[in-house]
C-alpha cells in the first residue's frame, strides 16, 4: 500500500516536465475544480492540481534564487538570501508532496470510496 502511493508520488513528480505539458496540466486542473460538484471531486481536483502548481512554483523560485546568486556580486547578505529562498522552495514542495502522499495514505488505510487522485 504504501509502496504504491511512493510509486504514485514519484511517478508525478519524475515525469518529464515540459512547459505545455505544465501549462496543459494545470489549466485543466484549474477546470477541474472550478468544475466539481461535490466534495470527492473537489478534492480530487486539488490534488491533481497540488503537484504541478508545486513544480511550477519551484521551478519559478529556483529561477529567481540563481538570478539572486548571480546578481549578488559576493554580498554575502544577497547570497544568504538566494540560500533561503533555494531552501524554503525545497521545503514547500516538500510539503506539497507530503500531503498529497499523507492525502493518499489516509484514502488507502480508510477505503474512502470517491477519491481517486
């Protein structure tokens, strides 16, 4: 069980991630939910949102991180800075991945009917 909800996780999160499939990923999920009727499909919807969102939104702070580091010019201030923002985008992706993975963990363990991220 919990074997298949890693190989879940990693599959989404290793999958090759280009810019249309991204941007494709996340409209259609962004339809999904303003779509769903009930409470399964709304959750359902956010999860298969969380993940993209969160690789895009890292993708963007990793970005912004280097421009830092670059731009610095040895100001140990602005580097120290590049190194928290480098370090709150692992941690907030990680937390993005937890709780889809917590998410599905909590769904196998209770056989919650409906939701199928």
């Amino acid at each position: 069980m919990i074997q298949s909800i890693l190989e879940k996780i990693f599959h989404a999160i290793s999958s090759p991630v280009y810019a249309d499939a991204l941007s494709n990923a996340i409209s259609g999920n962004v339809t999904e939910v303003t779509n769903a009727q009930d409470l399964p499909s709304l959750v359902n919807a956010l999860v298969k949102l969380a993940i993209p969102l969160g690789v895009l939104s890292a993708i963007i702070l990793f970005a912004f991180a280097g421009y830092n580091m670059i731009t610095s010019q040895g100001d140990p201030e602005k580097l120290n800075e590049a190194r928290e923002v480098v370090t709150n985008a692992v941690i907030g992706f990680a937390l993005i991945a937890l709780s889809v993975a917590i998410l599905l963990l909590i769904r196998n363990t209770l056989n919650i009917p409906g939701l199928n991220p």
